[in-house]
C-alpha cells in the first residue's frame, strides 16, 4: 500500500477551486486501487494534510494522469499558498481501537 501526504497552507478558494476539487476528488474515487482519505487541521495555523491511500504505484499513477487532476496541479498557485507531497510505501500497520475509523479507510 502506498500513502500520498498532500500537506498545504490553504489561500483564497472561489467557486471554480471548490468544483475542479471535487472532480479531482471523484476521479480518484473512481481509479481502481483508491483506498480513500483522510484529513487533519492544524489548530494553531492553516495548515492542512490530506492523506490518500492506494493499493499500488499502478492506481497512483492512473490517477495522476486524470485531466482534472493535471488541471489543478498547473493552477495550484491560485489557491494555496505553499504545498507538499510526499509518497510513502507502507510496510506494516498495525494497533487496536478505531473499529470503522481504521486505516487505511475501509
């Protein structure tokens, strides 16, 4: 399994930020392999994590081929002020406690 940590420092959204994110989010649900997500805030500043999980490198790179999601990548100056991916591959995981809020998401 491999995470996908989308960390970002949020600036200004509008209408147009808000529907090619959804797009981007529905593509991802649509490429075989997608695990789901999860997403944290920081309380003492803006800053956001956004962590995807995905079977394989094959579903990662499917998705980061998708047209919309290509789109906001170029744009991505438009709406946040800083960002970073990092891509990991899991080894193990492993704990007890979370039932249906376990990772990766069911």
């Amino acid at each position: 399994m491999y995470l996908v940590t989308f960390r970002l420092d949020p600036g200004a959204y509008d209408a147009e930020f808000h529907e090619l994110n959804d797009a981007v989010q529905a593509a991802a649900e649509d490429t075989d392999g997608y695990r789901g997500k999860r997403t944290w805030h920081a309380p003492e500043r803006d800053e956001v994590l956004v962590v995807y999980y995905w079977e394989d490198l094959d579903a990662l790179d499917s998705f980061g081929a998708d047209a919309d999601h290509e789109r906001a990548k170029r744009r991505w100056t438009e709406w946040y002020d800083a960002y970073e991916v990092t891509v990991t591959e899991v080894l193990d995981s492993y704990g007890s406690g979370f039932g249906d809020d376990a990772d990766p998401p069911r």
